[in-house]
C-alpha cells in the first residue's frame, strides 16, 4: 500500500531577545529538518514584525512561513521539536488539504 502524503503549512515566532546569527540558525536547522523528511514547497520569511498580544513580556517576533508535503506522521514529530528547543515562541501546523 502506498503512503498518503497530505499538504501541510506550519508558521513559526522565533523570540526577538536572540541575535541575528541565532535567529538564522533556527530558521536553517528547521529547514534542514523539513527537507530531510517532506518535500518542502515555498519557504517564506515574514521577519520581525508586533505579536497580537505578549508572549512572555514580548511585543514583536521574528515569523518563518514553510509550505512542505508529508507523511501524516512528521508533522507531530515536527511539533515535539518545536516545543523543546529554545528560540521558539510559538508555532503551528496546519493540513491544507
């Protein structure tokens, strides 16, 4: 049986309080890891823009778009990495199919 791959979408807020050079670093790592298990689409980098509201007395964030196509599997996999590492903010994943 063949596996089903379904479109997906995940937005994440890297924290304003890390340098540049951290900020760009984050953004690589998760690339990387996407690529290494969907096949990514459009990688869009929104930069630092205001929050809707504080998260964790912070008022901007720096925003990563990333459309990629997997396994049903990865994306709670992806979520479980985003929740450990440190920089992240906040972040979603949404199936566009």
């Amino acid at each position: 049986m063949a596996k089903v791959k379904s479109k997906y979408e995940t937005i994440f807020i890297v924290s304003p309080k890390l340098d540049e050079e951290s900020t760009k670093a984050i953004v690589e790592r998760f690339k990387t890891l996407i690529e290494q298990n969907a096949e990514i689409g459009e990688v869009d980098e929104w930069g630092k823009r205001r929050l809707a509201y504080a998260i964790d007395d912070e008022r901007e964030g720096y925003y990563v778009l990333i459309n990629f196509t997997s396994d049903p599997s990865f994306p709670a996999e992806l979520d479980r990495i985003y929740k450990i590492t440190d920089g992240i903010m906040r972040s979603i994943i949404v199936c566009n199919d």
